[in-house]
C-alpha cells in the first residue's frame, strides 16, 4: 500500500474516520488504565511477600503475562500473588489477543482498505467522454448488455451503487463507476448530457426515479428502461423514458416463435427487408439422406444453406455434408424463395402429435408464450404450481408440479407437439429439460434461460433451442442504437451488418475468403442505391460502399470485425 502522506491525511479528515479513531483511542486508554493498575498491584503484592521492585518492572512484568510470553526470573510464590497472575493472564488473552485486533481490524485496517478500494474505482468520466452508453443497474443481463456493446465498439459504463460491485465488474474486464442513481450531479459527471443512451435496467420504481434525475440534467438524451410490470410503462413514460420494454414479454414471445405446430414446413425467424431467415427440420422435408450438393437448393430455388442446427450444435455445411433427419436447416433467401422451397421441399406429416403446446411456468415469460400461442389458433396448457387461469384468459391450466409425471400426462405430455420451458430458474430448467427428454425423445423442447453460461448446458441436456433474456435484451437495444445492425436467430447466432470499407473492395465473395476466415456467411449485399442482392453471386465484386449482411455466431462475428473491419469504432452501417 502506498502511505503517502498525502493519502493519510485525506484519509483522517473523514467524520467516520475521526469516529473510529475515538473508538480506538478510548479502548487503547481503558487498556493503559489496566496495566497502570496491575502495576500497582503488583508492587503491593510482591511487598506482602518481603520483595520490592522498581517501577518499570512493575510494568514490565503486567506486560509480559498479559501478552502471554511468559513469567521469566519474576514470579510470585504466594496463593495471593498467583491468583493475581491468573487474572492478569486471562485479563491480557481478552484484551490484547482478541479484543485488541478485533478492534483495530474493524476500526482501523477496514476503513482503511475500504478508501483505498474506493480510490481504485472511478466516480466520474472524463470532460471529453461523448457518444457513451450508461447502463444503471447491476444484474447480468446489464453485464452481458455492457460486455455486447463493447464488442460492437461502443463505449459504456455500469452505474453502481456501491464499491464492492463497482470492483467485481472491473475485475471481469467492464467499465464501471460508484455513484447514487438519484443525484443529479452523479449523471453530469458521467457526462450524460453527451451520452448517446441512457438505459435503466433495474426494478420499476428505481428505473422511474432514475427518468426523473435524468431528465433535470438532459431532456434529449434517449432513454431505454424494462418495466415489469404493465402499469409500469405509462408511469416510466411519463417520468421521461423514450422506450420501455417489458422484456420479459418479449423473450415469452420470441420462444413461440419456433414452435413446430405440425402444419408448416418452414418456421420464419427474421427478416431484413426482402431478405427472411428461416429454419426446417430435415426430418420434415424431402432432403433426409440427401448431401447438400445432391438436395440442389441454390441453382433450383436460389436458396443458400447458412447453416445446421445438431443436437444444439451450429454447424457450418459443406457440399458433401449429409442432411440427417435430427438435423434442422437454416436457410435465407427472399420470400417467394423461401415459400418454394417450403412448397416443394414439405413432406406429408401424418405422424404430427396433435395434442396441445405445454408451457411449463406461469410466469410473465410462461403467460406471454401462452398468450401468443392462443393468438395463433393453437391449442394450449400451461402447467404451474398455482392457479394463474385468472391471468390467462380462454388457456387452459393444469395446477401441479412440472416434475410430476402424472401432472404433465394429464396436461397432454403423451401428444404434445412442442414443450416450453419458461421458470425464472435455470437449474429448474436444466431438471425439467431431461426430464421432458426422457419421457418424449421425439419432442420439441424449447427453454428459457437466464444466464448465457447455462445456454451450453440446455442444449446437452436435451433442448432443442435456447433463449436467454441477456440476449435478448442486448440485441434490441442495439438495434435501437443503430437500427437493424443485428438479429438474433438463435441464442448465440445473429444476423449482423458491416460496411465492406477498403478491407474487401475490389475483392469477389469467393476470394475474400469470409467463410473460411472467420466462418460467417454473407446472405445479402445492400447497394449504395439501396438495392439488396440476396445470396448474391459469388463472383461479385465487392464495393467500398456496400452494406454486408452476414450470419454468424459471436466468436464468427467478432473475428470477422477484426480481420475485415478494423476500423468500426470510427465508422458505422447506415
């Protein structure tokens, strides 16, 4: 540690600091009135006994049996004197060996470390700092929003409230800074005036005070902020929120997105302009036991192949890659592409279950998925330990516990097409994933998941896709930023966009060796005229000014930033 004098001074000057030194100072004369006394009493006992000792080794001998160092050449040989040095000796193993450093631990070396650990953190930005993102709220779905925008290039900070989550963030490589989410000059000197957003990702009363603060210091910085509840979002608008997302609702939404209900071929996961991503079970098409050079797919219908889901597994396909019945497909191309292939490649299914859609936990993300489920015709059952019919009107719920075999065989496990798993717990979602496998090896099971680490897990035991609310957040926040920069297609697989610069101009698609380099797939190009060629021709030139619209997962993503286009921080996508 550093002592400067400096330090030490600034140090003392603090009202807790002085408060703590009284403590000491008033035990440590409590402690000195004792070994006066002893001292005293020693020379009076030791008289008793026909022997005198001089004043300092009448302290001398108080200090060495408080401290328990022994008695040496001085000893008392009488009952009374002895009886003495049993209550020095136990005085001094209270006082000095536990009292004394409990004290000087929690008074002394404590604070003290706390203000050096206080000074190791940051508590504003500096003058120059603009275009900035702050994030108020420390969860991980914060984290993984900071960490995001990081790889994008966009500078951000976390706003915490207290120092030891302010250094748990800095220790995982983030951006963070200390300060009271409801004081004015905490945002001006983050230097939010000059921020490009502001997002509040914590409960609905902080996030609405938080709107309020904001809005004394900027009226025009954008502000994005999660309600969790309904009647939240008007209040958080009218605080001054410019967005508010009930995000949860959305990931409940997006899970019933791919649900194989039995009558389609094709299930549509994102589109950009003409161009749509979309995803098909090998097992329900016409190309099970086909390799990819043999199903014909881009010189038949235009379509290109990006990508094949196994066993959770993305999986970049070669010519001779054989398509398997466990394998899902992941294509792109334009709509009318998209619905020929879906036409001409669909296989007549008579072995689809044609029992209800389960959604187990009737949570906001479980009500969301049902609600949405009800929307689109489908028979549904939501499967909770209470009664939530209430708040999922016309949806049938069966109450009981999800790992109760009888429970989900009453709920309609038995011919159940798909099986939604959507509890706030990951570990739940883990024990209910293999438990669902187990009794319906053939069936979809679709999961949510809180933590991106768990994402890995789900798939091994048994899921068929995986969402998580981290993901989902950051992506529609930076889609806000910077519209249609990004689209997830699954969790840890996106569509993103960047500018083909000097790094590929002049460069065919077969040249740039993209796929190869950094395993990502260029689905479209946008002109500068704006036209958008989809699946375009390999042997294209590329243009400085043209807009690549690629497909990959985070590591693809981020080698490709890195080797084709260094210089995003300084130039983004139109």
């Amino acid at each position: 540690m550093n002592f400067s004098t400096d330090k030490f001074n600034r140090f003392f000057k603090g009202r807790e600091t002085r408060r703590n030194v009284a403590y000491v100072t008033r035990f440590a004369a409590a402690l000195l009135v004792l070994v006066l006394v002893f001292s005293v009493l020693f020379h009076a006992i030791m008289l008793l006994e026909g022997r005198e000792f001089s004043w300092i080794t009448g302290v001398y001998w108080t200090l060495t049996v408080m401290s328990t160092l022994g008695f040496g050449d001085i000893t008392f040989h009488s009952d009374l004197g002895l009886a003495f040095s049993i209550l020095v000796l136990l005085t001094g193993i209270v006082g000095l060996l536990i009292v004394l450093p409990s004290v000087f631990l929690q008074f002394i070396y404590n604070p003290w470390l706390e203000a050096q650990k206080k000074r190791e953190v940051q508590h504003s930005l500096p003058a120059s700092t603009r275009g900035h993102v702050v994030i108020v709220g420390v969860s991980p779905i914060s984290k993984n929003l900071a960490q995001v925008l990081t790889r994008y290039g966009v500078v951000n900070v976390l706003l915490c409230g207290s120092t030891q989550d302010a250094l748990a963030l800095m220790d995982q490589g983030l951006r963070a800074v200390v300060g009271d989410y409801d004081d004015v000059e905490v945002y001006r000197s983050l230097r939010t005036d000059q921020a490009r957003m502001v997002v509040a990702l914590d409960t609905d009363v902080r996030n609405t005070n938080v709107a309020f603060t904001l809005r004394e210091l900027t009226t025009s910085v954008p502000m994005i902020s999660r309600a969790e509840k309904e009647e939240s979002i008007d209040i958080l608008k009218l605080a001054g929120c410019t967005w508010v997302f009930q995000f949860r609702k959305l990931l409940g939404q997006s899970l019933t997105r791919r649900v194989a209900t039995g009558r389609l071929c094709v299930s549509q996961l994102a589109a950009v302009g003409p161009l749509v991503i979309a995803e098909a079970q090998v097992k329900h098409t016409t190309l099970g036991g086909k390799t990819l050079r043999e199903s014909d797919l881009r010189a038949s219908m235009g379509i290109n192949v990006v990508g094949l889901w196994n066993h959770g597994v993305f999986e970049q396909p070669g010519p001779d890659t054989l398509l398997e019945d466990q394998k899902v497909l992941v294509i792109a191309g334009s709509r009318g592409q998209v619905e020929a292939f879906s036409q001409q490649c669909s296989r007549e299914r008579d072995d689809a279950p044609a029992g209800p859609v389960l959604v187990l936990g009737g949570g906001r993300v479980g009500a969301a998925a049902a609600l949405a489920l009800r929307d689109r015709g489908l028979d549904v059952v939501v499967v909770d330990k209470q009664n939530v019919a209430p708040q999922m009107p016309g949806i049938c719920v069966q109450v009981g516990d999800a790992a109760d075999p009888a429970t989900l065989e009453r709920a309609g496990i038995k011919n159940a097409p798909s099986i939604i798993i959507t509890t706030h717990d990951d570990d739940i979602n883990i024990y209910l994933t293999i438990y669902c496998r187990r009794l319906r090896p053939d069936v979809q099971i679709i999961s949510r998941t809180n933590l991106d680490r768990n994402v890995k897990v789900l798939h091994a035991a048994g899921a068929t896709l995986v969402l998580s609310l981290a993901s989902l957040v950051s992506n529609r926040i930076i889609n806000l930023m910077e519209p249609g920069r990004v689209f997830m297609i699954n969790e840890g697989l996106n569509i993103f966009r960047a500018t083909a610069g000097s790094e590929l101009a002049g460069k065919t698609l077969i040249d740039s060796g993209i796929r190869k380099n950094s395993r990502c797939n260029v689905v479209a190009i946008k002109k500068v005229d704006g036209e958008m060629l989809i699946n375009p021709d390999p042997r294209r030139e590329f243009q400085e000014s043209d807009e690549l619209f690629l497909i990959g997962d985070s590591d693809s993503e981020s080698l490709y930033y890195e080797l084709y286009w260094p210089d995003r921080g300084t130039e983004q996508p139109g």
